[in-house]
C-alpha cells in the first residue's frame, strides 16, 4: 500500500478497517480492528494516534495478541520460558528449539500505561511491599498473582548481578512467593586489564576474555535447564540456525531503523518504531511471525522513502531518545511538537546488534549478553549513544527517566556530561510515568523548547 | 602506610593487609558540606554519602567499590569521574551457589590484589594474611580504626542491661544514625542483635584453622563470600542466617531499618514480615539529615507499647 502516511486515531483505524475489510483485504489469524482491545481494558489505546498503513496494523496487532499465542502455544503442547530481566539471549536458545516459547514477563512493564492503572497490578504489587519507589516492572508481580496477563510459564530464568536493583529486588519477591526461578550471573563488564586478553565485543565494547568464559559457563547451565524443559538437546548446529534467525531479525531492525532515522521526511512514527524495536527482545512469542511483521514494516517504509513521503516536515527537529518511556503516547508528543525520532537507545541496544556469526554460538551469546550497555557503566553506554547520535545526526538528545528505576538517578548525568562534551548538543531529561496526562502541558513545553532549541542553533 | 577506603562488607580487610596496606571501612558520617554527587531523587543517600566522604578524605590513597548494587555500580562511574583518588569496582556475584560464581569472586580478589600492588602495595604475603586473618579472629582488627569496632562505632549489640530485647535488621547505617541505639533504648528497647550491614552481619564467620593454613586466600574468599545479604541471589541464606541468630538472640521484636531509595532492603520488609514470628518496626530513613528524631522516637515507643 503507498498511501500518504497519516496519524490516525484508533476509531479512525476501525473505520478504515471496515472499509479495507469490505474492499477484502486480507488480515493474520490475530488481526482484526484495533478497537476490540479496548474491550479488554486496553484503554490507552484511544489517546495513541497510529501509522495508517496495513503494515502498522498487523505490528498492532500482532503485540496485543500475545497472551492469546501464549495460551494457544500451552494448548498445543509448547513449553513456556519466562526469560525475565533478559534482553534478547536466552530467548535466541529457546527459539532454537521447537517446542518450547520464550516471552519477556518484564513487559508487563507498559500494562500500567495500555491499561490505563485500571488492571490492578500495581495495587498487588503495593500490598507485596512493591510500592512506587519501583520503576513500573513492579506491575509484573501482580500479572503472576491474578495469572491474567501471561499464562505461568513452565520455567523462569533470570539474569542477576550487574542489573537494576528494581528488577533483581522483584524477582527475589517473586521467588519468595513460591515461583521457583533459575538465576543466571551477568558481571558487570569491565575493560580488560593490561595483562587480561581483550574480546571485542558487538556494540564496540570490550571486555576481558575470563568474563566472556564467565557468561558462558552460566549460559550453559541455562540451555541445560532449556534442554531438560524441552526433552531434547540443543546442538551448536541447531544453536547456529537459532542465532541466524535472530539475526535475520535484527537485520530487518537495523534497515528499519536506517531509513526511519535517517530519510529526508521519517516514514514510520516513532510510537509504532518503538514497538518494531521491542520485538527484538523476544520476538513477541512467534519469531516466524516477527519475521513477516517486520519484513511488511520495512516494504511500507522502502515504498515511501522511495515515493518521497513520510511524516512533519525535511525540517523536523532530530532528536536520538535514551530509555523507553512508560507511557507510549510521549512519542506521539515529540512528532506533535515538531520533533523525529533519529536514533534510540531503549535499554537494549545490545538485541539489535547481529550476534556473532564466526565463534562457537555458545559464546557467541555470552559476547551479546555481555554487550548489553546496561551491564557495563553509564559512561561506556553514554560513549554508544554518542557514536549513534553522530551516526543518525541527531541534533539534540532526550534522556527519559523511568520512575524509581534503580539507574535512572544518576545515568542521565553522566550521559549528559559526555554527549554535552563529545557532541555539544542539547539534552533533555524528562520523567515519564506510565500516565503523563496530569503533566503533559509541561512535558509539551518542554519538548517544544529543546525543539525551538535546535532550531536556533541551525540558524546561528 | 596507605590507606585503601571500603564500605562494602564483600571487601575483606585482611586481603589489604596482607599487602601492606590499611584498611579502613569507611561508614559514611556524612561529614557536612561535601557534594562530589549532590542530592538527586531515587539515590540511595548511602552510596551518596560514602562517595562524598571518600572525597573529603584527604589521607585515602585507593578507594574500593562493589557491584553490590546498582546504585552503588553508579555512583562508581562518578567517583572516577570526579575523584582523583584511584578508584577499583570489585565485581560481587549475586549468585553464589555455582562453583563459577565462588570462582568469579576469589579472582576478583586477585585482581583487587594487582590494584593493591600497584597503589604501592607488596605482593600478597602469605603469612602476612594468616596473621591478619587470625588477628580478626581474635578481634584484634585489621579494619584501620580497631576491628570490629569500625562497626560498633555505628552501634552493635547491647546484650546486657534492661529493656525489651529487640533485633535491628537492615542495609547499612551511617555513623550518625547511631542515634537510634539511643532512642530504642530511651523507648524500653535492647538491641541484642545488631543484623545491619554495618552490624554483626556484615562480619564474616569465624575462619577454618586447617584450611587458613593451607590455602589462606581460598578460606578467605569462602568465608566473606558466605556473608548473608539481601542482595544474593536467592538470598535465602540471610533467612536461615536470621533465623538461628534471631533465635540465639532471644529477640522479641525486629526494627527494620533501611534509606528510602535502597530497593534491595526495601523490598525485603513485606517478606521479611510474613516470614518472622515476631512483630516487625520498619523506619525508612531519609538518610539525609539527622534522623527524624520526632517521628522515629514516636513510632518506635508506639511499637514498644505492644510489648507492655
Ligand atoms: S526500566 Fe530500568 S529499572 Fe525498570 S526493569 Fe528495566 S532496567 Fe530495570
Ligand atoms: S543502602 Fe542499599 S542501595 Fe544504598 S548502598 Fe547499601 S545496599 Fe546499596
């Protein structure tokens, strides 16, 4: 479809979807009119205005529809994984074989914002001692109390060590209360000494070589506990036709995000780039159909940077954004106020690079684990986002800060400090709850000011 | 001699010793005025605290930090930032029941010791750590300021006397927050076990004789490893830690202490109340001024009242 792109609201999505639907248009097993999530208490979704393309659409659709995959991959006899605090290593193993399903219960992070706090999960969490002085994964505890929002999985791993207080703080709760959990050890990654052998890692860091073996030997015990759930073995054979995969993924991703950063007019929102991202991390529950989603994501994208068509103006402000932010209708605001998205470091930078293809997969995955710029200091992360901002030309940066988040209090300071130093651009740190309707005035002025910012600095 | 600041209780004195260095276990005051890390929503006023009074210390040569917890990990990237004094991360695994991870943190201590070495330290001797660690052992101290007191400075039991006996559970305190021995003990209360970081329980168990002979690293490295803390992963050890001392205590309460943006602590108080047999206090502490004398006295006499 090469229609001009539009921001479209969501019962503007349900007309249009009637009028596709009676011209018959074709739509996956898990499509359907955006609007019937609502009905499930989904009820953010009615303030989030979306990319108008078929494609959007399915990418909708496709990250609403997980619990029913979940359920439905239980019900076909599939193994469930809760990879918990892991972005984008253990799930590549259990992709890598057939019955089992790796999901990401840490994404019970954004149910506070789609469902507006009306789901309950944080008032469970409160009442287990999880107040708000956790960052918004809290509401993860109380999807495994109600059992509502993902099925149970059979087995829960989760990495421990250089992560978020908040996260490895929750986890142990979620322990206590009876949910066995296999721990996995991340050290915190470190530049290697004078007498230590260096491993270049992906993303460009380094790291020592005795770490790389570290990680691996804990990843070892993890695809055991893998093997056992699935009653087969995990061969480096079929580990290395995984890790092609998740690359092909990341491969789509990396188009993707070429041509969303870097086009004369941004062909896809950032709202609707923020979720292709996520599906990185765990491939929504279906990486085959990650694969297709992001393959249509990317032909929309091809046809309109071809046709010359996309979104605001050749002029808009070019912003690179660090961390995600809790409520999705923030990305709506950058665009609303004249900004684009040009360049992202949403925690995981790591699940987007290609895991290496040319060392034995085991250790190929301790080297992605170990790159994940939340692993090693906020100055090494800060010296990614700078060689990212310089790669996509963005003009200012946005650290959003993610409430009670464990690394958020003093991170933004020191990424400030060295893109200010590096760069020279402006930045902005901003909180983001998972509802900013109280505060978005605010948070609106202040977008616009980094964007008039930028503009005064192009004019001087 | 130099000296090489810690807090952590990961970190153990008797390794800096045994190259020729002092120890010092830095419990922040906090000494008044400093501001290498200003005040900043969701910090640990701990990890503030400790980074601003290394920075005040003028006689400090080395500065060690643990990956304890995150906020900790954080405030290490400004120390080198800010800091001159020389500056080293001691990689502390969560986990601790794989061989690998008990592995991971004994030759943390060797890199630790490469650190030492070339702050001026000697090579690690032998000798030099038996002695030292056998010195702990006596309660002789290798902690700079007279082991264990560089704890007891902040508090420590009190098992003698008068009073509602009562356990103090918790993160770290501060120097200042001795304050609330104090008040607990004008309330009716005896602290008869003092399960804070900087209590008893960041004390490590006594070494094994036989095996200190042998491989004294090794018993080092097990024995602080061993060290119960919210913060291991499961951290049931701390349960089965309190549970005996609790016991052995005769404890008929627990004052749970910890800074307001310490999630690792903060997190273990629901639990921590479903799980002991006795009647819990929490006191949340700011951290940043003396402790809310009013407020703390109120609710800890309101908490003794149940005991009358
Ligand atoms: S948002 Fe930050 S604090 Fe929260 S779970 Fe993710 S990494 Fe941890
Ligand atoms: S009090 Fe808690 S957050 Fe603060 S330094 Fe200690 S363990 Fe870390």
């Amino acid at each position: 479809m090469n229609e001009a792109p539009r921001q479209i609201t969501l019962r503007e999505w349900d007309d249009r979807y009637e009028r596709l639907q009676t011209r018959g248009v074709r739509q996956p097993v898990y499509g359907g009119p955006l609007g019937r999530h609502v009905a499930d208490g989904d009820t953010r979704l009615l303030k989030l205005r979306y990319d108008s393309s078929l494609a959007a659409l399915r990418l909708w659709n496709f990250l609403l529809t997980e619990e029913d995959r979940l359920r439905a991959a239980r019900d076909a006899g599939k193994k469930l994984v809760g990879t918990m605090k892991d972005l984008g290593t253990v799930p590549v193993m259990a992709y890598s074989l057939d019955n089992l399903v790796a999901f990401y219960p840490d994404g019970a992070w954004w149910i506070p914002c789609v469902m507006e706090v009306n789901s309950g999960l944080l008032q469970i969490a409160d009442s287990l001692g999880i107040d708000e002085s956790f960052c918004p994964v809290r509401a993860m505890l109380g999807a495994f109390v109600t059992g509502t929002h993902f099925p149970i999985p059979d087995l829960l791993t989760c990495s421990v060590g250089a992560t978020c207080d908040d996260f490895s703080a929750i986890a142990q709760r979620l322990n206590g209360l009876g949910h066995p959990i296999l721990w996995w050890e991340i050290p915190h990654r470190r530049a290697p000494e004078v007498e230590e052998e260096a491993v270049q890692l992906p993303g460009d860091f380094s790291a020592p070589k005795g770490q790389i073996e570290f990680v691996q030997s804990e990843l070892e015990r993890v695809k055991t506990a893998l093997e056992d759930l699935a009653g087969q073995s995990l061969g480096a054979e079929a580990l290395a036709g995984g890790i092609a995969k998740a690359n092909h993924v990341r491969w789509l991703l990396a188009q993707l995000r070429h041509l969303a950063f870097t086009a004369t007019l941004c062909p896809m929102p950032a709202l609707e780039m923020l979720i292709a991202e996520m599906l990185a991390i765990h491939f929504c529950s279906d990486q085959d159909e990650t694969i297709v989603v992001l393959q249509e994501l990317l032909e929309e994208v091809n046809l309109r940077v071809a046709a010359g068509t996309g979104y605001s103006s050749a002029d808009a402000a070019r912003v690179f954004w660090v961390n995600p932010v809790a409520d999705l209708q923030v990305m709506n605001f950058l665009e609303d106020c004249g900004g684009r998205i040009c360049g992202t470091e949403y925690l995981f930078a790591h699940a987007l690079d290609p895991i290496p293809q040319t060392v034995p997969p085991m250790e190929a995955l301790a080297q992605i684990a170990l790159a994940d710029p939340m692993v090693g200091s906020a100055a090494d992360r800060a010296v990614r986002i700078v060689a990212e901002v310089r790669r996509f030309g963005a003009e200012a940066v946005i650290v959003s800060r993610i409430p009670g988040a464990s690394h958020c209090a003093l991170e933004g300071e020191i990424i400030g400090e060295i893109v200010r130093q590096e760069c020279g651009l402006p930045v902005l740190e901003i909180e983001v709850p998972p509802l900013t309707d109280a505060m978005s005035p605010t948070l609106r002025t202040r977008l616009e000011a980094l964007v008039e910012t930028v503009e005064n600095r192009r004019s001087r | 001699m130099k000296t090489i600041a810690y807090t952590c209780p990961y970190v153990p004195a008797e390794w800096i010793a045994a190259h020729g260095l002092r120890a010092r276990r830095l419990v922040p005051l906090p000494i008044e005025g400093t501001s290498t890390i200003p005040r900043i929503e969701g910090l640990c006023l701990y990890a503030r605290a400790f980074v601003n009074d290394v920075a005040a210390s003028d006689d400090v040569s080395g500065v060690v930090v643990t990956t304890m917890c995150d906020p900790m990990r954080r405030v290490f990237d400004l120390l080198v930032r800010r800091v001159d004094t020389p500056a080293f991360l001691l990689n502390v695994p969560s986990t601790w029941q794989t061989v690998a991870a008990q592995r991971l943190y004994l030759d943390e201590l060797k890199r630790l010791g490469r650190f030492l070495v070339r702050l001026g330290g000697h090579e690690p001797d032998k000798e030099e750590l038996i002695r030292a660690m056998l010195d702990q052992a006596h309660g002789n101290g290798v902690h700079g300021t007279g082991f264990p007191n560089a704890m007891n400075r902040v508090g420590g039991p009190t098992p003698y006397g008068h009073g509602v006996p009562l356990a103090l559970v918790g993160g770290p305190l501060m120097l200042r927050d001795r304050v609330l021995f104090d008040v607990i003990a004008d309330c009716g209360g005896r602290i008869v076990l003092d399960a804070t970081e900087t209590g008893q329980r960041g004390v490590c168990g006594p070494f094994d004789r036989r095996r200190l002979a042998e491989d004294p690293l090794m018993e080092l490295a097990q024995a602080y490893f061993r060290l119960p803390d919210a913060s291991r992963r499961p951290n049931s050890e701390l349960y089965r830690w309190l549970k005996d001392q609790l016991a052995q205590s005769g404890a008929h309460g627990i004052i749970f202490h910890h800074y307001v943006w310490c999630d690792k602590w903060r997190a273990e108080f629901a639990r921590l109340k479903e799980w002991a047999n006795l009647p819990v206090l929490r006191l949340d502490s700011e951290g940043d001024g003396p402790i809310d004398m009013v407020r703390t006295r109120n609710r800890v006499r309101a908490f003794m009242e149940m005991f009358q």
